[in-house]
C-alpha cells in the first residue's frame, strides 16, 4: 500500500501488527479515528501508554490488578485453599462470571506447546509447585483448554504435584449443555460416557 | 464484563469503540500487547496522539497529506484539468495502486446519506462547485460507490455541476472483470448490456 502521509502509514502499521487485524482493516480504522475528536482519539493512543506503564500483577495468583493483590486474592471471603489452574485471565474472568466458583486462582500465562517452543519454564509451573509446597492447598483444580496443549501441560503439572497430598481434579469434561448427541464428536461422547457422573451431579447450574 | 483492573477495562473501552471490534475481541488485543515490550506498547498508543495531532489535509484536494499539498497535487506531471470525485482516501489509493489515472482527485469525506442525516453540506460539495466555478477543470469523473447513496451524491453533484460547461463522466458500471454472467445480478447485467461499450475500450487493462 502506498500511503498518503507518513503518519497514517504509522497508525495502520501499528494497528496491524495486532493479531487478526490487517493493512485494510488497520486503515480503515484509522480513517474512521481521523473522522473523531481530537480528545478522544488522544485518550485512545493514552489508554495503552498508561495500560503499558502502570499495569500491576498480583502477587498470589499472577492475575491483572490494579493493586499488590487482585480482587480475589484480597477477598477474605474466597478459599484460598483451593486453587484453579488457568491460562490466563480471559478464562479467569469467564470463570469468576459463572460466580459459581469460590476458591482461587493460579495464572499459568500460557500452555506447554513443545511445537510454539513453549517448555514448562516458560509458564508459572515452578510458582505453583512452591505454592502446593509452602502454603496450606487442599485442592489444585486443572481448568485448562482441553487441547493437546491444556493435556500436556495438565499432564505436567499432574506429574510434578503428585505425591504433594493435595486433591488434583480437573473441571469435567463431557458434553456441552445445550449440545445434541446426534452432532457430537465420538472422542467428547466416549469420554463421557466412561467418565459418567452421578446424575444430581450433572444438572445444570 | 467484570474486569480486575480498571487499565484493561478502560484500554478494552477504547479499543472495542473501533468499528467492528467488540469486547471480546478488544480484550485478546490488550492482552496480547500486555505480552509485548513496554517500548512498543508506547509506541503504539503515541502513534494515534500524533496522528490525530498532526495531520494535514491536502489544500487542494482535501486528501490526507504530511505537507499543504498531497503528492498527487503537488505532482506537475498530473493533469490537474481533470478532477476524479471520490468519497475518501481509500478510493483514491486503489485507483492510485492502479496507475491508469493521470489526473487530481476530489475528496468529498462521504456520500449523501438522508437515512444516516448526511446532507450535501456535509460533504465537500460546495468546494466541488467553487473549484469548477474558478478553475481551468475541463473534466469532473464521478467515482463513488455504486450504492444508493453513491448514486445520490452523483445525482446532486451532476445537477450542480450541468451547465457549468465541464465535461462530466462516471466510471463504467458492468460485469467486473473476472465474473462469471450465470451469477451476475439483473440489475448489473441489465445496466451492462443498455450500457454497452465499443469493443476496444472493453479489455481488461
């Protein structure tokens, strides 16, 4: 593409360096900012400045906060002996929005992915086996993607806590409520049935 | 959504007010950049602070440019007695990317829109006729959109401009290079056929 202006140019380089965004959409974005307030547009460019440079990450669980600790961990109404193991704080916040969950978490920041050159070192493995070590957890609870990523690092961290005493339970993996049987895959219908759960279990929250 | 820290939410308010961006999507963008260099992060956000800071408009043809006049304008090899009329910068750069055309451009910042409260004082139509009015223009090219506001704008513009004395044209309308006619609508087709061209000018440039 051949810009018009070196500062447009920027801006859709910027924008398009974001995963999922290309040079057509990063333009036309940029020209629908052109069309804003100057003031807004300056908030937009200062939203991420501030974001880049006064981010905070909890000191327990490794999730986003705004202080030492996040609203979970300072909650003193949360179990701080049971830990959910996620990915990352997307799957933290949709868990939190379920309200179902009383316990705390533990933020991995990714998924072992030998093929992504992801080894355990690069993810807050040894921060959680000091945790189980140290602290007073009952309960580890494995809520990761079931991926061949999410099984390979639950099968790590499986391996590494094992032998520590805690409960290791992963969320149950089965059929999707809502789902017909008729179109689901035959792996998620045989594990379902060999992990069949005692039927008051299995209603929907 | 219940965000932990008040920077995300507000870095996933701002960019989710883009087009076509929602909260979810918005969200994924800030935790990607939380995983970038602090260096580039500010770069980003400081490129739209000085994007919308300043950027110029072309005097002349009220394109995007870095100086008072856009590249195009301040060409002297353009021929600045033709004027093609398009709704904004992205026309200008595809037909630019084309290098068939040799003359200026017209940037009218968008089409009459009665539905969307866009009237023709809202674009740059009086412009359009004061140029026509004052300067050598021997030739005005309509090229917008084939929509209804595209053909709108070009009703109002052509009846300002007839009399005028200028030459007044449209770029072809008919089958795109490429199409197959089984699948072309009638309207197309139609206008294709009522509108046919001497062979020669029809060939794929």
């Amino acid at each position: 593409m051949n810009f018009p202006s070196k500062l447009v140019e920027n801006a859709v380089n910027q924008l398009s360096r974001l995963p999922g965004i290309g040079k057509r959409s990063a333009l036309r974005l940029v020209l629908h900012m052109l069309k804003q307030e100057k003031n807004s547009v300056e908030q937009f460019g200062d939203s991420f400045i501030q974001l880049i440079n006064r981010i905070n990450y909890c000191s327990r669980c490794y999730g986003i906060s705004d202080s030492e600790f996040c609203e979970v961990c300072s909650n003193p109404k949360r179990d701080i002996e049971t830990i959910c193991i996620v990915e990352d704080i997307r799957v933290m916040m949709a868990i939190e929005s379920t309200m179902q969950y009383k316990g705390v978490y533990h933020i991995l920041g990714g998924l072992i992915s030998p093929m992504d050159g992801v080894g355990p070192n690069d993810i807050r493995a040894e921060e959680l086996v000091e945790k189980v070590k140290n602290g007073a957890v009952k309960e580890v609870i494995f809520a990761l993607s079931t991926t061949m990523e999410g099984d390979t690092t639950n099968y790590y961290l499986f391996r590494r806590l094992k032998g520590s005493g805690v409960k290791i339970s992963s969320i149950a993996r089965g059929i999707a409520i809502g789902d017909e049987l008729e179109y689901t895959d035959e792996i998620t219908l045989a594990t379902a049935i060999s992990s069949r759960m005692p039927y008051e279990n299995s209603l929907a929250k």
